[in-house]
C-alpha cells in the first residue's frame, strides 16, 4: 500500500459517521476511572508509607552502629612510655 492510498484510506474513516456508543458505557468507564484512582492514591500512600518506614529504619540504625565512627585498632597495641 503506497503512501497516497494510506492517507486516502484515512481521510475515508475520518470521513465516515462515528458508531453510536452504547448509553451504559459511560457509567462503566466513570466506574472504573475512579476504581484506577483509588487504587493508584492507594499505591501512591503505601509507597511514601514503605519510604518513611525505610528512612526510620536507617536512622535507627545509623544511631546504634555509628557507622561514620572509626573502629578501634586491635591489631596495634598501646603505646606508652614515651
């Protein structure tokens, strides 16, 4: 199919009368478009949820492990007497 042909052929569906919609169809679509809302606030909330939780945990951690801290030498032993 050449070019001429695909922009005619589309220029005839453009042309055309669009099918009726069936009158239920918009209270299913309403139904579902706020179905896919709730659920995304839902996901949305349990992320920043999930979040929070994980920088709690770090910081806990980060104040009981200290881990910016040096560790003490075990391998060297005190010097003294100098």
């Amino acid at each position: 199919m050449s070019r001429h042909e695909r922009e005619a052929a589309v220029r005839r569906m453009l042309e055309r009368t669009p099918p009726p919609v069936p009158p239920e169809l918009y209270g299913d679509a309403l139904r579902r478009g706020g179905r896919m809302l709730r659920r995304r606030t839902a996901a949305r909330r349990l992320m920043w949820l999930v979040l929070l939780a994980a920088v709690v945990a770090f910081l806990v951690w980060a104040s009981v492990t200290r881990p910016w801290v040096e560790p003490p030498s075990d391998t060297t032993p005190p010097v003294s007497g100098w």
